[in-house]
C-alpha cells in the first residue's frame, strides 16, 4: 500500500509539472524549406514528433508481423500435426492396454505416418503385430525400430527378448539378454525374461542365482523362489550324480534357509547317499528333524551311511521316545540295525511298524531277514503280503 500511495503522488507531481511547464513554455520552432518558412509552437512541435514515432512503430510492426505470417502459419501445422501424432499414438497404447491390438496396430503405424517419434511407433505397431501373431509385420516394424536405435535401442532390445522367449527362441533371447547385461541393464523385466531363459536353456546354476536374486529385491516372494531354486538345485545334482566333488559344491551353495525346505532334501539327499556322502546328508536331516518332525525325512534317515552307525542309531532311538507311533521312523531304526547286524532287534522294529502301517517295504525288509537267518517260509509269507501291498 505504502509503495502504491508513493507512485500516485509521483504521478500527481509529474502531471502538475507538464502542465506548469506546458502554460509558461512561449519556446517556438522555426522550420526552413526554402523558399518556404514555418514557425509553430515547441507544443505542437513535440506532439507531431510523437506522432510520427508511433505512427512508425505501428507501421514497422505491421511489416513484420507480415513478414512472419508464413513462419507462423507453418509452425502453427507443424504443432497440429505433432498433437494429431501423440493423440494417435496416446490412443494406440490405450487401445493396447484395453486388449484392443488390432485397433492398436492401425493408430500407431497412422501415428508413424503422420510424425510420431518413428521408434516408439515402430515398437508399439511391433508390440501389437506380435500379440495378433502377425510375425511378417512384427519383424519389419522392428526394421524400422533399429533404424530410429539412437533412444529406445534398450526398448527394442527388451522388446525383441520377450518375442524370442515367447517364440521359443531361446538363443536370440539370450543374445539380447548379454547386450543388455554389458549396457548394464539389469532391471526386474531383464532378470525375469532372463529366468525364463536360462530355464528353457537348462541352465540350472544361473536359473538359481536369478531366482534368488529376484527374491532378494522382492520381486519373487519366497513361496515363489522356492520351488524355482528347489528345481534348479535338484537339476544340478542330476547333472552331477554319482560324482561326489561336484555334488558337494553344489551343497555347499545351498543357504542355511534353502537346507529348511523339506522337497529339497527329499530330493537331493539320495544323490550324497548314492554318491558316498558320509556327512553332508545325514547332518542335513539331522538338522531339519530338530526343527520339526517329517516322517518322510525319517525314512531317508534310514538310507543314510555314516561312519558312526551306533551314534546314528542312538539318534534315532532318541526321536523314537518323541514319536513312538512313527511306523517310517521304525522302518528306519530296522534299517540301521539290519546294518549293525541286530537281527532281533530289526525284526521287532519291522514288526511294530506293521502293526502301525502296513507297508510293501516292511515286508520286504522281514522277507530278507528270514531268507538271511534261513527261515524260508517265513520269507515266502513276507514275499507273497508285500506282492499284495504292491497289488
């Protein structure tokens, strides 16, 4: 308010000024033309300069704005043309969105042809072609994608993997897999289509470490990680059967939280058994019966070798006095003392898991212990009931 009552009083003073200065001006301008003479007040003198002054600027104004009506009406298309574009292309990925792809399709290659940004057209018209499975318009929209690579070329490269791992071409898919890993692109969309791949590939060692990955970003929930790097794991061991060294690297690499899943161990450990292992297994079922009782982890228990049988057979004895109604954990404990030759003992614990469960092994088990201690119909009788269990 302060700044708005001190302008109007400058102007007030600026207005009595001019016209104090205008009533005692007796100044005059004399103007030579030879042969002609004119004389007029300075007044009239500085409002004919003014006049002329605008009357210049307004004149030299007009020109201008002439000149530039072309430029002008030639921007103003140009600007039309790019708003028709993004509408078309905004309307396209609308249409993709809504499932609508052949209408999708037809907007962006009309998006393209009108001046949208020809690279992200061409992938949108490639994207659309490809869920219609139109492959021949596909592949040359990606041609003219390639030939706009300056900005999207990590675009059409993702774009180009999905198709690939949708084709079942799972070599071009890893090709564009590695471009994008050296450009160091590594982002969620790149490490799931790389699962994919790597799975379709058999390549089990990195199908675990992206699962794992994933999970550790949160992009896979554990219940989704875990039958992945189950599988992964599973088929390395296959791949390594019966060759102990490769087996135990792969072991090795198992964490402390992957060692907890029962599928896991139900799988892998017959492959250290199978192999030799006198450690790793037994100390892995060891482990996850102390957190919580499977009974099918008690039955693999019995398959175990190690190089203390009476400590193993104490430990089960011991999960025994836990769970004395476990007909596998008796068929377990019989095992190991078949082993350690307790043929009373063995017989007993078979006995009692029949009387719990019957079972074609048990059968078989008391079959080839009456067959070993020469009790022949006793075997047959076990013979002819676990034919009948397998019945």
């Amino acid at each position: 308010m302060l700044r708005a009552l001190i302008w109007l009083i400058a102007l007030f003073a600026a207005a009595v000024g001019l016209v104090l200065a205008w009533h005692y001006n007796q100044a005059y301008a004399l103007l030579v033309f030879p042969p002609w003479r004119v004389q007029i007040s300075m007044e009239l003198l500085v409002l004919l300069l003014l006049a002329s002054f605008f009357l210049l600027y307004s004149l030299s104004r007009f020109v201008s704005q002439t000149m530039r009506l072309p430029i002008e009406v030639k921007a103003w298309r140009a600007q039309r043309k790019r708003d028709n574009a993004t509408r078309l292309l905004n309307d396209a990925e609308r249409f993709f969105m809504e499932g609508r792809v052949g209408q999708a399709l037809r907007h962006a290659e009309m998006a393209v042809e009108v001046g949208a940004p020809q690279g992200l057209g061409a992938l949108l018209a490639a994207r659309s072609a490809h869920a219609m499975r139109e492959h021949d318009r596909r592949d040359h929209w990606l041609e003219v994608a390639r030939s706009h690579d300056k900005d999207i070329r990590m675009a059409r490269l993702v774009l180009e993997a999905e198709f690939a791992v949708a084709d079942r071409r799972f070599d071009d898919a890893a090709n564009r897999l590695d471009e994008l890993r050296l450009a160091g692109h590594r982002h969620i969309a790149v490490q799931r289509l790389a699962l994919q791949t790597e799975q379709a590939r058999g390549r089990w060692d990195e199908v675990a470490r992206i699962a794992r990955q994933l999970r550790k970003v949160r992009a896979l929930s554990a219940e989704q990680a875990a039958p992945l790097v189950r599988r992964a794991l599973i088929e390395q061991m296959r791949e390594a059967e019966g060759e102990l060294e490769p087996l135990q690297r792969v072991w090795n690499g198992i964490t402390t939280e992957e060692r907890r899943d029962v599928g896991l161990l139900l799988r892998a450990v017959p492959y250290l058994v199978a192999s030799g292992d006198l450690v790793l297994g037994v100390t892995a079922i060891e482990e996850a019966l102390e957190r919580d009782w499977e009974p099918e982890l008690a039955i693999l228990y019995g398959r175990c070798h190690t190089l203390n049988l009476h400590r193993q057979l104490v430990t089960a004895e011991g999960w025994l006095r836990q769970h004395p109604e476990d007909s596998g954990l008796l068929l377990t404990l019989a095992r190991l003392c078949l082993r350690a030759q307790l043929w009373g003992k063995a017989q007993s614990y078979l006995e009692a898991s029949l009387s719990l469960a019957p079972s074609r092994i048990a059968h078989l088990e008391l079959a080839k212990l009456a067959d070993s201690l020469g009790r022949p119909e006793e075997a047959q009788r076990h013979y002819r009931a676990a034919a009948e269990q397998g019945a």
